[in-house]
C-alpha cells in the first residue's frame, strides 16, 4: 500500500484554504434574525475545514493497516519497539485467530502508544488502536491483487496533551491489476483502491484551545479513492460527510460535504507529497452552500475559487500563498 495523503500536502493545501481563519465564534449572526452572509474569512475556514476533516480519516485508516501488514511481514515481533519518527514506544500485539503466521479472517492487531511520534498525527500519541480483519483474498503481503476489509477500533487516542479523538471505521482495501496476469504484472500495472466508512456512531475530536474544551463529531462519513501506481495519479471518487460541534475558530458549527467532481492529484515520483489538485466539493451550513473549485493551469499551481449561495467569494493560488 502506498503511504496515503502526507500531512505536508494536507497542510498546504488547507493553508491555502483558510489562512484567514480568527472570528469569535459570532461573526454569522446578525443578533437573531437570518444569519449575515459570510466573510470570506470563514468561508475559507469552512471549506480548508471541510477538506482537511475529510482527507485526514482515511490517512489514519492507512495508516493504522499499514502498521498491521509491516507487523506480520517483520515476523510479529514482540515488546515496546520505537515508535517510526524515533520519539516514544509502541507495544504491538497479533492475535493470530487459526495460528497460520498469516494475515487472515478473524485476526486482529492491538497497538498501545506511550508518548509516541507519527508523522500526520502527532508528537506524543498515547492510547490504543486495535485493528480487526474481517476478510481477506490473496496474499495480502506479497501478491498484487488481494482485496482486505478490516476495522478500526479507536477507544480514545491522545494525539497530544490537549487533543483526542475516538470512533470505529471500517476499511476496505483492493489492488488490482486488471487485464495482466498475476505472474507477470509489476508495480506499475497495479490500481488501489481504498474505502473508509464509518459505523458504531459518531467519530468524536476533542481538544483544548485558550483554555476552553471544545468538542466535535463526524457522521455519516464515506470516501474512496484510487491510486494508479503508473502515473502516480490519486483519484477520490467518493467523499460525503456531515461535521458539528464547537471550535475556537468557527464557535458553534454544523456542516455537511459533498463532492461535486473527483478530487485528482499526482503524487510526485518518490510518492512523498502531491502535486497539483482538481475537482469540486460542497460545504452545506448556515442556509448557504459553499462550492470550493480546484484547477490546475501549471504544473506546479493549484488554483482555488470558493464562492457561496449568498454572492460571498474568494480566489487564490498556491504560487502567491505566501501573499495570502
């Protein structure tokens, strides 16, 4: 499996987005009529929000399998290892259902965190994350087309000293190499596909700002993307959730996202950090929809138009966002 979003793509397209940000929380009410049109400060903030929320569950989701498949293929080892960016512990048990050495139906990995360092979640995670397999077709580990469905268990995971979240999500991972034979297909022939869904109720982030707690909830939440190994090219061809709680910037909130048009970037050769973006999405709150727009005129430039119902709009690039 490839390594999913990098939190440096993710930041710098959200940057983008919502460098804006600030308000307190009051900025949408006119003092209790029909809410005021938007600023395109949150407009910003709604649609950076949207994106950043939306594409940070399934990099966790990939995450947290790729640390089941490296544990089997390193032999399951045994007792605290350190964590992969060199900063805390992490103890990893397999629980081997018909004691085959093998990834299969039934299995399951619990993870606990001792103040450890992931890149694109935190410096000091603390907590346990157990993933179950559900089901399994092929050699997950060492052939090309396997399909694997496995969930998610997070009871309640510190990603720092003032942040959490827990939930249940379940992951559905296919490679295929479509027409070309098992035995003589590469890398390069191979598409992935990665779906995340969420069940057992809401998907929960808690965190501490200025000394206030604030507390969120995602539901109904679905995406699936495709990578083609071939041209490096990532495609989310699903992404639909709905987003409330309270936040230091925003106040109280309450939201729903849609795609409008696949979301398409391509990864760089080292599949490090994507590239340029394009594709549409919709934010739903406040009696407003917001449509944010990405294109991609250079090779090296994401352009983005948000714009709402009420007239509110806003245009940027990522050549100029230092001026943003």
């Amino acid at each position: 499996m490839k390594p999913g979003l990098t939190t440096a793509g993710a930041l710098a397209l959200t940057t983008l987005l919502g460098a804006c940000g600030g308000g307190d929380g009051d900025a949408g009410k006119d003092g209790g009529g029909a809410p005021a049109p938007m600023s395109q400060a949150e407009l910003r903030s709604f649609a950076g929000g949207a994106y950043e929320t939306g594409l940070f569950l399934p990099y966790f989701a990939t995450g947290a399998i790729n640390s089941l498949l490296d544990h089997v293929g390193d032999g399951m080892p045994e007792g605290p290892l350190p964590c992969a960016d060199g900063q805390g512990s992490r103890t990893s048990v397999y629980a081997d259902a018909d004691h085959d050495g093998q990834i299969s139906a039934g299995d399951s990995l619990t993870i606990e965190m001792t103040n450890c360092a992931t890149r694109g979640l935190g410096d000091a995670l603390n907590g346990r994350v157990r993933i179950a397999v559900k089901d399994i077709q092929g050699d997950i580990l060492n052939a090309f087309n396997t399909v694997g469905v496995f969930t998610l268990e997070v009871p309640e995971l510190k990603l720092s000293a003032s942040e959490s979240m827990s939930g249940t999500l379940q992951v559905r991972f296919e490679q295929t190499t479509h027409d070309v034979p098992e035995a003589s297909a590469k890398l390069e022939d191979v598409e992935e596909t990665v779906g995340v869904s969420q069940s057992g109720g809401d998907f929960k982030l808690r965190y501490t700002e200025g000394g206030k707690d604030y507390e969120q909830a995602i539901n109904g939440y679905g995406s699936e993307s495709h990578f083609l190994y071939a041209t490096g090219t990532e495609r989310y061809t699903v992404l639909r959730f709905a987003h409330r709680g309270q936040g230091a910037t925003l106040g109280a909130f309450d939201y729903r996202m849609a795609l409008v048009d696949p979301l398409v970037s391509v990864y760089a050769k080292d599949g490090s950090t994507p590239g340029p973006i394009a594709g549409r999405y919709t934010v739903e709150t406040r009696g407003e929809t917001i449509t944010t727009t990405f294109s991609s005129p250079a090779a090296d430039t994401s352009d983005v138009r948000i714009e709402s119902s009420s007239g509110v709009s806003w245009s940027g690039s990522s050549s100029d966002e230092a001026d943003l």
